[in-house]
C-alpha cells in the first residue's frame, strides 16, 4: 500500500511536470512561470470550494451546489458597501456574514426537511436554492462592469524574476493553511470527531448521544465562512460577475470528486492542478477552447486511475 500510495504521488508530480513543460515548450520562462502563479491562486480557490463541500458532505451528506452562489451574494455585498464609503474591512466581514447567514438559512430551516432523502434529490435541492440566490442578487444588482481591489493587490513579491502579488499568495497559503487547520480540527476536538462518527455513520452516531443539529450547524458554518472568502478573492483575483462566482462551483466540485469526497489533501492538490493545467491550455491556440471542461476531464481520469483493476459485474464489483 504504501508503495503505491508513493507510486502515485510520483506519477502526479510526473504528469504534471510533462503538461507543463508540454504546453510551456518555446515560451519564455518568466511568461511560463507567470501563468504557474496566477494557476496556483485560481487553483487555490478551487480548492478551498472543494474543500467546503467535502466537510459538508461528510456531516451532513448535502452536497451542496450552493456555495458559490452564496460567496457571489456576499462578494456583491461586500462590492456595495465599499462603494457607499464603508471601512473595506467592514466590506469583507459582511462578505463573510452574508455567505455565512444564507448557508445557515438552509442548513438549518431546508435541509433537515430533506435529512432523509436520496444523496441525488438533496443535491438538486441545494441548485435550485443556488439559482434562487442567483437570482436574487441579479435582480438586487444590474449587470454592469465592477471591481474588488484589495490592499494586497498592491503589494508583490519578486520570486525567480516574476512579480507575484500578496493577494495570490494569500490565497495559496490560506488554502494550505485551511487544509492542516480542518484536519486538526478533525482530528483533535470533539466536535472534530463528532462529525468523522457522522460521516461514518449517522444512525449509530444519533444513538451515541451525538447532538446531530449543532454539529450539522458548524458544519454549514464552516462552509458558509469558505464560501464567502472564496468568494471574495474569486471576485478579486478573476471577476465580480454573480454568474461567474456562482458556477465556480462546477470546478470546485471536480476537486473535491479527486479527493473521492474524504481526502482533504488530495482536493487541495486536485483543485491546484486544475487552475495550473487551465492556465497552461491557454497557451495552446488549439486547446485553449475546452478550459472550461478540463477540471471534469481531470475529475474522471482520477476516478478511473483509483478504480484501475477493479471489475464491474452484475453481482456486485470484483
């Protein structure tokens, strides 16, 4: 096992070496690594969706499509009071308290009404709340051209020769940072293991005394608070367009099936090798037309690497 685990871990860092240096062939290395960097950040918000959604589903088992509608209704928010002259810092934690509100609005009032139903009807449920947000927000703000600047933006480092700003590696870091932060809370508190016992099994843990609502409740709370920080660096990094920030969920959700919906490691590394490979298909003029299904793409090649010797019958699997 632990050969293999190595073996694959080998193979990533292999592939990934090759895409880049196939795709980056006969261009100039700062340009290159420029395009590495600015993966790096936009890969870094996918995993932090990504990583939302895994800790959702394994306390609540909602995989939750609404995510990024909510960080879009708060990096909108955060965007209006700027623009009435509010203190940015008051912008950003409104952000985070307008993302952290709705998703407790449903993960409170709607989805104990759904507690019972099939992984697939929990799951559309959560898209059409996203679209309803959507919708919301489209109608509170017109379609016009908009802008998030952060003080970070202003800020760069100079690594290898390229000019990185504070923001992207805010982001980069803070993904990190969130990773180790969740697996320790997992690991080493009791709400931490209340919500591994729920993923391991939701019946036996309400028989243990388990208190299901208030881990549930934490649960969406730590999805709400990522979905509003991604939301925000989304709506600086790339674009505050509520359509935009709202679908960034599709890519985030690609991570999280890379880490097999458990392996928070595993959709950190998934999410960042997508934003790098998307970044890279843009140098190539004729594959630059389908970044927009290459985190899917890299989704079900995974999936079929994890199931390489494996055999469906109509008895069961092999």
């Amino acid at each position: 096992m632990t050969i293999a685990r190595f073996g694959n871990w080998i193979l990533w860092a292999v592939l990934m070496a090759l895409i880049i240096g196939w795709f980056g062939w006969g261009g100039r290395p700062q340009m290159i690594g420029l395009f590495i960097a600015s993966g790096l950040a936009v890969g870094s918000l996918y995993a932090l969706g990504g990583i939302g959604i895994v800790v959702l589903y394994r306390a609540t088992g909602v995989l939750n499509f609404a995510g990024g509608a909510a960080g879009a209704a708060g990096a909108m928010t955060a965007w209006q009071l700027t623009d009435w002259g509010v203190w940015d810092p008051i912008s950003w934690i409104a952000c985070l308290a307008v993302a952290l509100a709705i998703t407790l609005f449903y993960g409170r009032l709607i989805a104990p009404r759904l507690a019972w139903r099939e992984t697939v009807v929990k799951a559309v449920a959560t898209l059409g709340f996203a679209l309803i947000i959507l919708g919301a927000v489209s109608f509170l703000w017109v379609d016009d051209p908009r802008s998030i600047s952060l003080p970070t933006d202003a800020i760069g480092v100079r690594i290898l020769g390229m000019r990185v700003t504070a923001t992207r590696l805010l982001v980069f870091f803070a993904s990190i940072g969130i990773v180790v932060g969740i697996w320790l809370f997992l690991a080493r508190t009791q709400i931490g293991l209340q919500m591994r016992a729920l993923a391991n099994d939701r019946d036996l843990a309400a028989l243990m005394g388990i208190p299901i609502l208030r881990v549930e409740t934490i649960a969406w709370g730590i999805s709400g608070l990522l979905a509003g920080f991604t939301g925000l660096m989304f709506a600086d990094l790339i674009r505050l367009e509520p359509t935009i920030i709202t679908f960034m969920v599709i890519p985030s959700i690609a991570a999280a099936i890379c880490g097999r919906l458990e392996n928070l490691t595993v959709v950190l590394l998934g999410g960042l090798s997508m934003g790098v490979i998307e970044n890279m298909l843009t140098m190539s003029p004729m594959l630059r037309g389908v970044r927009p299904i290459a985190p899917f793409v890299i989704a079900a090649l995974v999936l079929l690497w994890y199931q390489r010797g494996s055999r469906l019958t109509f008895g069961g699997r092999d």
